[in-house]
C-alpha cells in the first residue's frame, strides 16, 4: 500500500511536470495549436499512473477497460509517431 501511495505520487508529479512543459512549448510558440501526440503520451501516464495505484480487488470490468483504453491510445501514439518519424527523417538528410 505504501508502495503504490509513494509511486502513485511520483506519477502524479511526473504527469504534471509533462503537462507543464507541454502548456509552456505551446505557449511559446505562435501557432498556440496543442500538439495531439502531447496530450496522448499525457493520458497514457495517468492510465499507467491509474493501473499502478489500483485497488487488487477492484472488477476485472475496470481493469479490462482500462487496457483497452491504454492499447487504444498506445495504437494512437504509434501511429502518429509512424507518421512523424518519416518526416522527421528526410529533415535529417537534407
């Protein structure tokens, strides 16, 4: 229990360390357009967050929709990392 509180903490503070820096990059930027991959990789920190902190005798409903919403917003991520990383790569050539 203690194991789960102190990390569950940690998560916390690294969900809002990671929500900080992305509200400062937006802010700093012109466009003020949020990046999506952003927001996903935030929500899939705070599910992992909530699979750490979870109760071990809480219904397997919960559990089961919380993994297909993490295997969701993982296909998401992927997804548009698959879409940025060649992008990203002809810049490195040129």
């Amino acid at each position: 229990a203690v194991f789960q509180t102190v990390f569950g903490m940690i998560m916390t503070l690294l969900i809002a360390m990671e929500f900080r820096h992305s509200i400062i990059r937006v802010m700093l930027r012109r466009d003020h357009i949020v990046q999506v991959k952003t927001v996903v990789l935030i929500a899939l920190l705070a599910i992992a967050r909530k699979f750490i902190i979870l109760d071990p005798n809480s219904d397997p409903y919960r559990i089961g929709a919380l993994a297909v919403a993490l295997l969701a917003l993982g296909g998401v991520y992927w997804l548009m990392r698959q879409r940025d990383d060649p992008v990203e790569a002809e810049g490195f050539r040129e």
